[in-house]
C-alpha cells in the first residue's frame, strides 16, 4: 500500500464503483493538497458526482482506497464516517435542500449548533454569511418563501459557515443566472481561500472550472488529464492555463 502524500489532505487510489452493475469510476486516483481548489470536470455522466461521494464517505467503493488526513475512510463504520462528514466536511448540492420549517438563519446555523455552538452564537455567524452572500435581508423567511437563487445562497452560507476542513460542492451554481452564478463562487472560493478551506468542486462549467487551482477531467469514469493553472494574477479569476496529461 502506499503511503499518502504528506501535502494531501484528501487522497484516493484506484477507486472502483458501479451503479446497478455499470461502472461508474474506473481506477481513479487523485489527491487534493490542502487549501487548493480542485474542479472535477467533465461532461453528464462522466462519474463527477459519485467521485465527490467516494472522496466525503458517503459512498464506499466497491474496491480502492480513500485517505483524509491519513485516516482511512474506506474502513471506516457508518457511524464514524457520518461523524467525520459533520465535523470536518461540508457539501453543496446542485438543487438546495434546506429544512422548510426553519428559516434561513436557522438552516444557516444549523451545523454550527450541531458541533456545539450556542443558539446565539450560532445565530451571529448565520447572519454574517447570509449578509456576504447578499441576502442578509432574507434571513428571517422560510425557503418557501425565497426565490431558487436565494436558497442556493442559504446552501452556500451553511456549508461555510463551519468552516469545514474540505468542502464539496457539485455543481453548487447549477440553479442561478449567470450573473448571480458569478457574485456566488467568487464568495464561495475567496471564502475558502481566507479560511483555508479545501474544495473540490464538480462543474462541467469551464467558467467554473477556471476559478480553481487545478482541474481533474473525468470521462466515462476514468481520469483523463489534469489541467494546472498559473498563479492568480487577479482577486476575481484566472485567464490562462496549460494542459499535462
Ligand atoms: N444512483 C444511481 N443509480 C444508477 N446509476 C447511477 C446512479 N448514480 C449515478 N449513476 C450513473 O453513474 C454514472 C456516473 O454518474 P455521476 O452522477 O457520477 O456523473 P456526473 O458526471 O456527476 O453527471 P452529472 O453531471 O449529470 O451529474 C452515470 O452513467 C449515471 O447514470
């Protein structure tokens, strides 16, 4: 077995999945450093997603290895696995899934009094995030009453608000305009990147994919190439990049 990198806080080897039968990855790899930004990139069905819930424990696969932290997750029990995906992982899905009864400070400061914040606590931070995320004036409405968007920003601000070690978003801008999908992700990574939060980040977006430090394709469920960006130049974005396969 191999030893896993010591700049890796995510690392996985030779993952192999199957849905009903048919492969869904093949033999992936891949580490993630700690800090960076990593899109997984590649088109619908390519095995984005089912890679994003190898990598968080919520999917174990049927043969290969996965490491956070070299601690073995791929042995680990349910229970420690649910453990580790509320105390060190956050994660955005494409559609937000907010609990209808609690408005938006409360889903906003949920995971925060899950890892024993106090309620007021809890409630100060909610609002921070809901405000960085321009919908401070949202935070007293119950997701039935927000637009698609505003929810999305409710998810976005929950998954932060913890600052988890590693954060998984797949396809978190799927449900907002172009203009809003902007203003959403330059929060979500410069957020990252002022709280050492990892990401890895599922898009088929090259728009997207292009705010990352470096992209892993995927194809048909194998890797296909790694794209390494330059420095950033700028705050917003990167302009270039170079391929190596
Ligand atoms: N729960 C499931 N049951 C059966 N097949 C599945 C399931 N989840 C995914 N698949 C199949 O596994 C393959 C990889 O799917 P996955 O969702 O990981 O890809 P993706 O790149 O994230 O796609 P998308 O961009 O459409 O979300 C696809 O062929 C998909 O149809």
């Amino acid at each position: 077995m191999l030893p896993q990198p010591d700049d890796d806080v995510l690392w996985a080897r030779a993952l192999h999945v199957e849905h009903n039968g048919t492969p869904a990855l093949s033999g992936v790899s891949l580490g993630v450093r700690e800090g960076e930004i990593l899109a997984v990139g590649g088109p619908r069905g390519s095995g984005k997603t089912t890679l994003l819930r190898c990598l968080s424990g919520q999917l174990v696969p049927r043969e290969g290895e996965v490491w956070f932290n070299s601690t073995p997750v791929h042995t680990m029990g349910p229970l420690t696995r649910e453990r580790l995906r509320r105390d060190r992982f956050g994660w955005i899905d494409p559609v937000p899934t907010l609990i209808p009864e609690l408005n938006a400070w409360e889903n906003t400061a949920l995971p925060l009094m899950l890892r024993g914040w106090t309620r007021r606590a809890a409630k100060t931070a909610a609002r921070e995030w809901l405000e960085r995320l321009d919908i401070g004036g949202c935070a007293r409405k119950r997701p039935g009453a927000l637009l698609q968007s505003e929810r999305q920003r409710v998810a976005v601000a929950r998954a932060l608000a913890p600052a988890p070690a590693v954060l998984f978003a797949d396809e978190p801008t799927a449900p907002l305009h172009r203009a809003d999908r902007a203003h959403v992700l330059r929060t979500l990574t410069s957020a990252a990147r002022s709280h050492g939060i990892t990401v890895v980040l599922a898009t088929h977006d090259p728009d997207t994919a292009a705010l990352a430090d470096r992209t892993v394709s995927l194809l048909d469920g194998r890797r296909v190439n790694t794209v390494h960006l330059p420095p950033v130049v700028e705050a917003e974005g990167r302009t270039a990049c170079s391929l190596s396969v």
